[in-house]
C-alpha cells in the first residue's frame, strides 16, 4: 500500500481534479472527527443528550439579565 501524506491547501494542485476531490475528503474525514469530538465532549458535560437535544436552556450566572458582567472589553 503507498503511503500518502495529507494535502494542504498549500500544496494541493487545484487543476487536478482528482487531487481536489482527494482534498475535500480529507477536510470532511477531519470536520467529521472535530463534530464527533465536540458532540461527546458536549455530552460528557450533560449539555445535550444522545438525541442531539438540550438538556438544560439555563444561562450560566454571569450572562443572565441583572447579573453585573464583564466582556472584557
């Protein structure tokens, strides 16, 4: 089996359309990897269940309306 290295926008050659197709699977593998991260880390904390839904609609403290809050800014 040939060992590939990942494309990069830098290097990928746009006029191949073999090697754009290649490249926009790598970035949807990735995207997939991220979301599927985030979705078990949003999980963990008990933000949303398996079915994608909100388990709690609650704004933390500091952003609910009377609280004093500082945007850093």
């Amino acid at each position: 089996m040939p060992v590939t290295t990942p494309l990069s926008l830098d290097a990928v050659n746009f006029s191949n359309r073999d090697e754009v197709d290649a490249f926009i699977q790598q970035l949807l593998a990735e995207g997939r990897i991220r979301v599927q991260a985030d979705i078990a880390k949003l999980q963990a904390m008990g933000v949303m269940d398996a079915n994608g839904k909100l388990l709690n609609r609650e704004l933390p403290p500091d952003m609910q309306e009377g609280s004093e809050r500082d945007f850093g800014g």
